[in-house]
C-alpha cells in the first residue's frame, strides 16, 4: 500500500517551522528593575544589555519539543490515507474537437501529463480512455498506459467548427461510470452534464483572419476580421504558383469586418489571399480557385406556342447550354398533350402539360408534400385551369397537390427521373411564383450534381463534397489520400479523382468566425477536488492517526513541564 493524503492543504501548517525558528532567535528584552539589596544585581542581571536582538540559535529541549509538534499538527491536519492495493479508477479523457484548440497545443501537452499524473496517484490501477468530441470519430486510446494515452493526444489534431458536445460527454460518463472520472479538455467555459469535470487550457489570443469569400467569374470578394479587443494591423497579399504581389496594410478596429475585392490573377486558376501571421494560423490563408461549374445541356421539344415560356425558362437557369439534340442532352425539356394511357419513364426530362384553353380554376389550395425538391416553398396564390391531366401511375412520387390532383409529380428511378408539370402553365401564374421557378431550379440542379463531370469550386473546411462518379469505375479518392466525401480539415487545394480522371479541383477555407474568436479562452481546471475525492474513495484511513494524536497530546505535554509556563516556550526555558 502507498500513503496519500486526503487533504494536501494541511501542510502548510509547516509555515509556523520558521515562524517558530524565529522566534527562538530572538533575545528576550532586558528590563529595569529598581532593588535596593545589591547582592540581588548578579541574578538578575539580563543576557543581554543591548535589549531585543537576533542571536545564535541555542539547542534546547522546548525547541525540538515545539517543533515536532508543528511537524505532527501538519501530518494529522493533512489526513494521511493509505491507498488500497486492490482500488482501482476508470479515467475518460475528452478533447474538444473545435478547430480553436490547434492554438493551444503547446499548453495542452504541459498541462494534461501534470493533470494526469496527480489522478494516478490517487488508486493502485488506472484504465484510460481518450476520446474527442467528433462522435463520428473513434477511440483515440484504451488501456492502462499513461505514456501511450499522452502520445495519442499529441497526434490528434482538432477539425470541426462549431458542435454539440453533449453526445460524446454522455457517452464518457457512461464509460466513466459512477466510481470514474471524466476530464474534459477545451480552451474556454463551457456547460457540461454533471460529473464532468473541466480542463481549460486556453488564453485570449489577438486574431484576425479571413471569415467568407464569393467568386463570380473573374472577380472575388472576401471578408477579413479583427475578433480581438483591441484595434490590429495586418498587412495582406496575393500569392500565386509564378510569385506574390505587394504587401497592403490593413488597420481593423475591435470586431470590424472589412470588406476586400479584385481580381483573380490573369491565366492561374488558382490563388491565395494571404493575412500577416498571428496566433491563429487556420484563418491566414484564404485558398481560392476560379470557379468552373458543371455545364448542363438543354434539349428542347415544344410547338411554337411554347417558345416564349422554354426562352424565358433557360434564360432562368444558370451554366446550361441548349442542346441541338436529345442525344447530347442531360435534361429534355417537353410540352405535350395528355396521353389516354399513362406513360412509361422516359429519361431526365422536365414534361409539361400542354392542354387547350379553360376558363375553370382548379379548386382548393396547393399543398405540398416533405421532399428535397420543395423543402420551404409557400405554394400559396398559384392559380391553374381544370383540365385534362397526365395519368398518374403507381410509383410516382407527388411533390404538390390541388385536390385530389396531382399538381407537380416525379416519375421513374434516379437514373431516368422525370419531372411532370401536371397543369398549363400559359395557363397559370406559376411562372411568376417563386416557388415554381426555385423547384424547376433545384431540379435542373439534382441533375447536375449526378452529371459526372469536371468541375472546379471553392468550400469550407470539412464540408461535405457530392462528387458524382462512374458506378462501374474505380473509388473516388483525394489528393493527400484524405476522405472524398469531404473537403480537407485545413485550407488548402485538393483534388478528386476516380482512377486517373480528374472530377473535382477545389479550394478549401477556413470561415468558422466563432472559432477565431478567443476573447473567451481561458485557463482553469476543476479536478482539485476531484483528485481528493477519489483518493478518500481509494484508500483507508491511516491507522496510526489516533497514535500521531497521543503523541502530540504528549509533546505539549512535555513542552509545558519542560519551561514550567505552560504550552508557550521560549528559547532556552528562560524566554516565554
């Protein structure tokens, strides 16, 4: 069994050592007594004629009494417990995962081995875990090893914004368990479920950085942002492949955002908007690609009367291209009459109704149902004519209905879906409802993403990619061996390739402004108490504690016949 004590506080009663000392050093003041018997004057003359002074420490029996009761008062006062051979604790360690805690790796790899090594000594066998508060993440360390745990921690490497981190806490008190512990590391004030306990190991850091970004055609706009409390200066700068261009200053105000613009570099399809270093590095660099979208081909099908509606409507739709057949078209757009029989799917095309005059509204108010497709439209003030509609079959999911009409339907599977426009739409006022145009819109846009394609464009760090690919061809992967279902964790250029052909270039930015902020960055740490806790829980009173009481008992005791004035001795037996 190995000592520990329950209250490390009561040592500093050893602070009355020296206070003792020096009480012992000092020379009792001489004093003037008026006799008129000479023979008295060698007795009680003082040690000392000079009055109150530091002297030679003297050996004396009260002395060494006085302070081994000092040394006895400290180790019952700080409860001396021996620790179970058979104790043992879980410890559940979790890492914030936001990206802000990259600023403070340096203070994390001092302050957890400390933390750590002061919850070792509180049982004979301890069980680690080290998670991170990314839930889709697994186990960082399981075992027994502390050495092992701490490596683990210096590799891991903080990705995400913003997040909820109540799921992954809960599931370490669960691991914990009642007798555990769990630790959780992060660099500010945050609430947590009870039983957890908080270790802060941040600070506010001065940061400015790049917060958002647009690119249209050759021209960008960005955003920069001074998140510090008091007013910055930072100068900034174009990084190209070929060079960099000159260096502007820019001077921020606390909380400013300023708004900078220009042009992409003449021939590069790449570049980097670069801030002066500060503590934050993940928002410095602004990585940005000339944006090259997938192009979609249009083929359209209609009599006469149909072309001012399919002109307006392709004007509407950004980077499509009208095909000159339907062979080389992603989407066919068509205007026919109803058929008597339902018709079979017939590829990726946008069908509408084309249908003769009628003066009848349809009745009852549009409702629409929960799909991607119509996700927050307000399909209120859409006015159609009754008549005669496509057939709907069994399989066709309906996206809008009027009645018991439906409105706006999909039919076929996703390789050969079809949107059917179920109502005359020369008829209605659906091409000025912005619900109707938005819904043709993300169609049109469904069928793009599955268009497989290159394309260049710019995202956010770790935000996830929809890169459409060959089904019968090779997995996607990504430049640096990374993930390519998401964009890297840092800034930086990419790319995503299905065997040797290229499908996505881009550019990933931080722009998290939340996590730039470290206003609130703290230090502070609540396993104090914890720490004295677990080691009551893990050990057993020292059973010499009642012997230590009697022993001091008997030195004041002895120190009280030994000056023959009581508990309060002086230097010698003569000074009290």
């Amino acid at each position: 069994m190995s000592l520990s004590f329950a209250n490390p506080a009561g040592f500093w009663a050893l602070l009355a050592l020296p206070i003792l000392l020096g009480i012992h050093l000092l020379q009792r003041q001489s004093r003037r007594v008026v006799t008129s018997t000479m023979f008295l004057f060698d007795t009680l003359t003082p040690v000392s004629v000079e009055g109150r002074r530091i002297e030679r420490l003297r050996n004396s029996l009260p002395l060494w009494l006085q302070l081994a009761a000092v040394v006895l008062l400290a180790c019952i006062l700080a409860g001396p417990r021996w620790l179970r051979r058979d104790s043992s604790q879980r410890v559940v360690v979790v890492l914030d995962s936001s990206v802000s805690m990259g600023a403070f790796r340096d203070e994390l790899a001092r302050a957890l081995p400390a933390h750590l090594q002061t919850l070792t000594r509180v049982a004979a066998r301890t069980e680690w875990h080290l998670l991170e508060t990314d839930p889709a993440r697994p186990t960082l360390y399981a075992g027994t090893e502390l050495d092992a745990l701490l490596a683990a921690a210096k590799a891991w490497v903080p990705h995400l914004g913003k997040h909820d981190f109540a799921p992954t806490l809960n599931v370490a008190r669960g691991l914990a368990r009642e007798a555990g512990v769990t630790v959780f590391v992060t660099d500010r004030r945050t609430d947590v479920p009870a039983g957890v306990e908080i270790l802060a190991v941040g600070h506010p850091l001065d940061n400015c950085g790049w917060v958002g970004v647009s690119v249209n055609g050759d021209r960008w706009r960005a955003l920069v942002q001074n998140h510090s409390a008091t007013s910055q200066t930072r100068s900034w700068h174009i990084e190209t492949e070929s060079g960099a261009s000159a260096e502007t200053s820019l001077t921020l105000a606390p909380g400013q955002i300023r708004t900078l613009g220009g042009t992409l570099p003449a021939g590069k399809n790449r570049c980097e908007l670069v801030l002066s270093k500060d503590g934050f590095a993940l928002d410095d660099r602004l990585p940005l690609v000339r944006p090259e979208p997938k192009r979609v081909a249009l083929a359209v099908n209609g009599d006469k009367s149909w072309d001012a509606f399919f002109n307006h409507l392709t004007g509407s739709l950004p980077d499509v291209d009208v095909a000159s057949g339907t062979a080389r078209a992603d989407i066919r757009l068509e205007a026919r009459a109803p058929a008597p029989a339902a018709n079979p799917a017939e590829g990726r095309a946008i069908i509408f109704l084309s249908a003769p005059n009628s003066t009848t509204n349809l009745a009852g108010e549009p409702l629409a149902e929960n799909n991607p497709l119509t996700a927050g439209l307000v399909w209120n003030g859409l006015l159609c004519k009754q008549t005669d509609p496509f057939m709907h079959q069994d399989g066709d999911e309906t996206l809008v209905w009027q009645g018991d009409r439906p409105l706006i339907f999909l039919r076929g599977g996703r390789a050969e879906r079809s949107l059917y426009v179920n109502f005359d739409v020369r008829q209605s006022n659906a091409d000025r409802l912005p619900a109707f145009v938005v819904l043709l819109n993300r169609f049109v846009e469904s069928i793009r993403a599955e268009k497989v394609s290159f394309e260049r464009r710019n995202v956010e760090t770790n935000q996830a990619l929809e890169v459409a690919g060959d089904q019968a061809g090779p997995p996607l992967g990504m430049s640096g061996g990374g993930d390519a279902s998401r964009a890297p964790f840092s800034p930086g250029f990419f790319e995503v390739r299905q065997g040797d052909r290229p499908l996505l270039e881009g550019a990933a930015h931080f722009a998290d402004a939340r996590e730039s902020d470290f206003k609130a960055a703290e230090t502070f740490d609540t396993l104090e108490g914890k720490s004295s806790q677990m080691a009551a829980r893990n050990s057993r009173d020292d059973f010499l504690w009642p012997v230590l009481a009697l022993a001091l008992g008997a030195l004041f005791l002895a120190n009280w016949a030994a000056t023959g004035r009581g508990p309060r001795g002086v230097r010698g037996g003569v000074a009290g």
